[in-house]
C-alpha cells in the first residue's frame, strides 16, 4: 500500500478533541445556569422540539442522532422523569411510540436555547456564512467517505 499525505493527518482526533471541548463548554454553561439539562438531553430536548409536530419514535431520534437505542431510551426515561417528555402511542403502529414534550419541556427548550446560542456563537467566533459552507461540504465529503 502505498500511503498518502492523510495518512498522518490526525484529523479524527483533532474533530473529537474540539467535539469534547464543545460538549465541556455547553454542559458548563447549563450548569452555571442551572438549567437541569445534560448536553446529551439537550440534543434529544432540541430534536423532539424540532420534528415532534411530524410525530418523531425513539428510533428516528437514536437515527437522527447517532446514539444507540438503549442510550436513547435511556435520555427519554429521564425526560419523562423530569416532566419534559411524553410517550404517545403511534396512531398507525402500536408497537412504536412518538416523543413529544410538554408544556413544561417547551419551556426548558426556550431556556436552554439562548445559552446553547451563546455557546455555538463563541465557538464560531469571526467565521463567517461561506467558511460555514465549506466547513459542511468537508464534514459531509468525510461522513460519505466513512460510511460508504
């Protein structure tokens, strides 16, 4: 085999050390907000938010953020122990359940968000909309590559 020039480029490790430091930043700003939320509940609060009015199942969500199904059901359970989420029954499957929130869960979003805002706008910082479009094409260009 004959190696090329990314072979020594560590840019896996460079996207999971900047995901961490992301993760660490947020989860720290929830914290000193006293927002009650993990980042990881974040990310589901913010996708039932999005796609509850289509109906969105625990599967869709695990699918839609790369998290396996235990780990999902698992952030779910904790939702709906806080009061954030409910389980309904699918109307055209009873043996799949959508995700909603409730009213107190719309709530948490809308105090969430400015905050996870804040975090997403720091770590942006001077990029502007074109450096966004080249950021995605290369993440996406990397994503097919690995999964194809």
């Amino acid at each position: 085999m004959t190696p090329n020039n990314s072979d020594n480029r560590a840019y896996f490790f460079k996207i999971d050390t900047t995901i961490k430091k992301i993760r660490q930043g947020l989860q720290k700003k929830l914290d000193d907000f006293q927002v009650d939320l993990t980042v990881d509940q974040w990310v589901l609060l913010d996708h039932i938010f999005r796609y509850e009015a289509n109906g969105v199942s625990q599967n869709e969500l695990a699918e839609m953020t790369v998290k396996d199904a235990p780990t999902v059901t698992r952030i779910i359970d904790l939702l709906v122990k806080k009061g954030l989420a409910e389980r309904t029954m699918a109307e055209n499957d009873r043996r799949k359940f959508n995700i909603t929130l409730t009213d107190a869960g719309r709530n948490k979003f809308h105090e969430a968000y400015p905050i996870v805002a804040e975090v997403r706008r720091k770590g942006w910082g001077e990029l502007n909309d074109e450096d966004y479009k080249t950021f995605v094409r290369i993440l996406d260009s990397i994503y097919q590559n690995i999964t194809s």
